[in-house]
C-alpha cells in the first residue's frame, strides 16, 4: 500500500512537470483527478494516475507540437485582435507610430480579416511619356508628385468583408440583450444602402471574390463604416496614391516592367479571365506586395476625372495632389479590369465613372448606391500613416 502512495505522488509530480502550464484545462482536470483520489482507495489512487499519466501526457506533448511559432516581426507588430476580445492591438506598427510595418486588420464583431501593406510614399512621375505604347492623351503632361506614407489593403474589398455593411451583417449577428459597444454606436450610426434590385454578383462569385457594381458613394460610406468598426480611418485612395502603389517603384507601363506578354502573370483581363472576375489574390502581388492592382476589377478613386493641372508643365513638385469632386460624374477608376483590353491595365491607364454605369437600374429614382451596369469596378482601401484631424477628414468625401 506504501509503494502504491509513493508511486502516486512521484506519477503527480511528473504531470505537473511536463503538462504545459498554458494548458488551463487540463490542470482544472488534474484538480478534479485529485480530489476525486483522496475519497478512492490507496490502490485505485495509484491505478487512476497511472492511466493519468499515460493518457495525458501524450495529449500534453500533442498540444505543444500544434501550438503555434511566435508570429514574425511585422505580422505581431499589426495583428489585431480578433472577435470577442474587446481589444485592438496597440503595436506602434499597427497605431500608426514606430515601425512602418504590414499588419492584419480584424473587422470587430465578425470573423473577417483582411491584410494591410505599408506604402512607404515618395516623389514619382505620374503620368505616361508620348512614346508609351498604348498611351492616351489624358495621361499627361507627366508631372512630378509627392504622396505622404499610406498603408492600402492588399487585396480588392471582398463581397464577405463589404456585404457586413450592406446588409447589416454584424448587427443581425449580435445578441438580443447584448451591450453595445462604442464601436457598434458608431457603425450603427453610418447609412446603410437600400437593398439592390437583384443579385449585383450576377453570378460571378462571391466568397473571396471582390465586390463590384458599387458607386463612389457607396465605396466611401462603407470606409465610413470601417472606421468606425476598427478605430482607424480607412478611406479610398488618391489618384496619385493609387498609381504610385501600382507602380511599385517602377517607371514601367505595367508594376512588374514593359512586356504586355507577361500580364497573364499579375492580372486578370480580357485575355485570361473567361468573361468573369475571379477571387482575389491569385495573381503575382507587385513589389509593395500588393495583389490585382492591374485587371480584376477597375478600382474607384477619391478624385474627378479632370485634366491634369497646367502647372505641371513647369515641374512643380505636387505635394499629395487630389482632385476634389465637385459633380457626381466623372470621377476617377483606375488599374483595368476582367474585360480590360492590357493597354487599360497601364499604370497610368485613367477612366472616368458616367451615368451609363447605371443605365439599367429600373429603380425610379436611380440608385445612388449601385453602378448596375459596371460589372467590372470595384475599390481597395487606404489608411495613411499620418491620419489627419477629425474637421479634415471631411476634405476627402
């Protein structure tokens, strides 16, 4: 009975020296286990740990092995913390301040996420030379230009990500009795479009594919609604901050140089696309890390379509240039899409939005939510390094 006691406690002390102290349910297992021994018999005590010890500890050097490495430098610099946690990173990468670096953005409230990458802003020539091939004459005069330091979405707004302010997604997921927080208060409080007349994929996909058929108004309001959800100001890029993430530090037509035959590569676009968008990210990301800025879907801009300035023409370096819009149309798309011939997919390739983009909305009044004859625009999003006062934000509507 003696040898029975002491094999116990030496069984017990060697499940406490091997179980993973993280493991928290196992050692409330391990208490109940004890309890239970002291009312047993001193023979069933040392029969019950020793099934302990075999059962367990395999189970214990399981859950190490599938623990997961440390993240990397800039992927724990950004995480953000995910649903139900009530917590936001507080990283100076990912707060806007030290560390330049790319970081996971959690949507507060869903089981969503997208990726952030660092644009670290620069002077370019924006614009294309008279000899690029393909070049269209609202493309110039080239002019030399400025941007400030951003951090734009990897990836194209997906249907998952943009149908959670659509259609209230996250609201409808809550708890009748559940508290609301400051964020729920202020997404809450952000429009919300009317619903749309039919499917707007129209059959193209939508799980990890980009959202499409949105209008300007719509791509800001759900920005709107992203802030408020994360406590970050997201927004749509600038022209000029659009086409200095295309280029990725290049001077070529294209981010990745000048050979259109190699666009199947990087993009979807008339050529390889089968009539369709397709999921986001499929394609070679460019040298800022950032996938389908040529083709997929063409991208929605903050500026008007317009003529780039005269004062160009005398070099003038332009500080973060931007086109306030002061009419609904034209406004500024950019990057080509699925039914893009590859001369659109240039980096200084411009397009300006029209009221055809709605011609078949058979809403009276039109929508000003939906572009439903614009199967091929979509938007990314931007947050800049540097976020301005709350009265200026209002500059970038």
């Amino acid at each position: 009975m003696l040898r029975a006691v002491r094999l116990s406690r030496r069984v017990r002390l060697l499940l406490v020296a091997r179980l993973p102290r993280v493991a928290t349910g196992t050692q409330r297992g391990l208490r109940l286990q004890s309890a239970t021994m002291r009312s047993a018999s001193k023979t069933s005590c040392a029969r019950s740990v020793l099934v302990m010890a075999f059962t367990l500890l395999p189970l214990a050097a399981a859950q190490q092995e599938r623990a997961p490495s440390p993240p990397s430098g800039a992927e724990a610099a950004g995480r953000v913390a995910g649903e139900g946690s009530g917590t936001q990173d507080t990283s100076a990468a990912a707060a806007g301040a030290g560390p330049f670096a790319a970081y996971t953005q959690v949507i507060p409230g869903t089981a969503l996420e997208f990726r952030m990458a660092p644009v670290s802003g620069g002077e370019f020539v924006m614009g294309s030379a008279d000899a690029e091939a393909g070049r269209a004459t609202d493309e110039g005069p080239q002019r030399r230009v400025r941007v400030a330091p951003f951090w734009m979405g990897t990836c194209e707004v997906t249907w998952d990500e943009y149908e959670q302010w659509q259609f209230s997604l996250e609201v409808q997921r809550r708890a009748a009795d559940q508290a609301l927080s400051d964020a729920d208060k202020l997404s809450d409080a952000v429009t919300r479009p009317t619903k749309p007349y039919t499917d707007m994929t129209f059959g193209m996909g939508k799980e990890g594919f980009p959202a499409i058929c949105m209008t300007r108004l719509a791509a800001l309001t759900y920005c709107e609604w992203l802030s408020a959800r994360t406590g970050r100001w997201h927004r749509l890029p600038t022209e000029a901050e659009w086409e200095f993430a295309a280029r990725g530090g290049s001077t070529t037509r294209y981010g990745f140089g000048d050979d259109a035959a190699k666009l199947g590569e990087h993009a979807w676009f008339a050529d390889n696309s089968e009539g369709k968008t397709h999921k986001i990210g499929q394609k070679l990301p460019n040298a800022f890390g950032l996938f389908d800025m040529h083709g997929n879907v063409m991208e929605l801009c903050l500026d008007q379509y317009a003529p780039y300035a005269a004062a160009a023409e005398a070099g003038a370096l332009l500080q973060n240039p931007f086109v306030a819009p002061k009419s609904v149309y034209p406004t500024v798309a950019r990057g080509g899409a699925w039914n893009s011939a590859a001369a659109a997919l240039r980096c200084a390739a411009r397009v300006g939005s029209a009221r055809a983009w709605k011609q078949k909305d058979p809403q009276i009044p039109q929508s000003r939510w939906y572009f439903t004859d614009a199967l091929f625009v979509g938007f990314r999003v931007v947050r800049p390094q540097v976020e301005p006062a709350p009265a200026e934000r209002a500059l970038f509507r």
